[in-house]
C-alpha cells in the first residue's frame, strides 16, 4: 500500500509568505478511505473533525508548534465536500496574532467555492 491509500489527505504542496503567517496548501483527498465508506454510506462527505486537522497539519508543515486547536471563536462549514467529485482542496491559514496564535482559515473546492471558514487559535 502506498501512503495515500492509507491516510484521508495529503499536503501536496504548500505556498507561504516570509513570515510563514500566510499558508495555503493544496490537499488531495483519498476517496478510497474507510471512513467514507461509514460516512456516508452510498453518500460520502468529508467529516468536519478532518477539516480541523487539514488546519493542524498545514500549520505543522508550515514549521508551527501545534498540539492541538482550541477557542474556536467560529466553525462555519459551509458545502458538503464528496470526495468522488472534489479531490482537490485550497487551504488557506493567515495568522493574525502569533503571540495569541490567532488565525483563520478558509478552505475551497477546485471550483472556488468555499467550503469551510474558521477563526480561532491553537496551542
């Protein structure tokens, strides 16, 4: 097995200012992941909780220190995502107050529509 066979996405590659405070990474999904085979069945949708960790792990590429996210101040998830019609997602962070670790991100559908929006920081 591969390593995509295994893990729901990837960070494929990744684009960042100097600061590191603006990321946008470009995530391929794994349709052929178990866990849409339970969410939904003969209806998959990218679980919400994912999407949290898209954020996590891009922060993590990025050469942030992320254990975990916390005061979510907002969680907006805004289209469903099926992995059989979008493979290709646009994540983009910026961090607007390192000290706080405040951020928010949007993440998008090949076709530009956004699908999820956040605001909140991490620790």
């Amino acid at each position: 097995r591969t390593k995509m066979t295994k893990k729901l996405f990837s960070i494929v590659s990744q684009d960042l200012n100097e600061s590191r405070s603006k990321i946008t990474s470009h995530i391929e999904l794994n349709p052929k992941h178990p866990v849409f085979g339970g969410h939904f069945p003969g209806q998959p949708i990218l679980p919400g909780v994912y999407m949290l960790d898209m954020i996590k792990e891009s922060l993590i590429k990025a050469g942030h220190t992320v254990n975990i996210l916390s005061n979510n101040l907002n969680i907006k998830y805004l289209h469903p995502v099926n992995p059989n019609e979008n493979v290709h997602l646009n994540l983009e962070i910026e961090i607007f107050n390192e000290a706080d670790k405040l951020i928010t991100a949007k993440s998008s559908l090949s076709d530009s529509t956004v699908h999820f929006k956040f605001k909140g920081s991490y620790i």
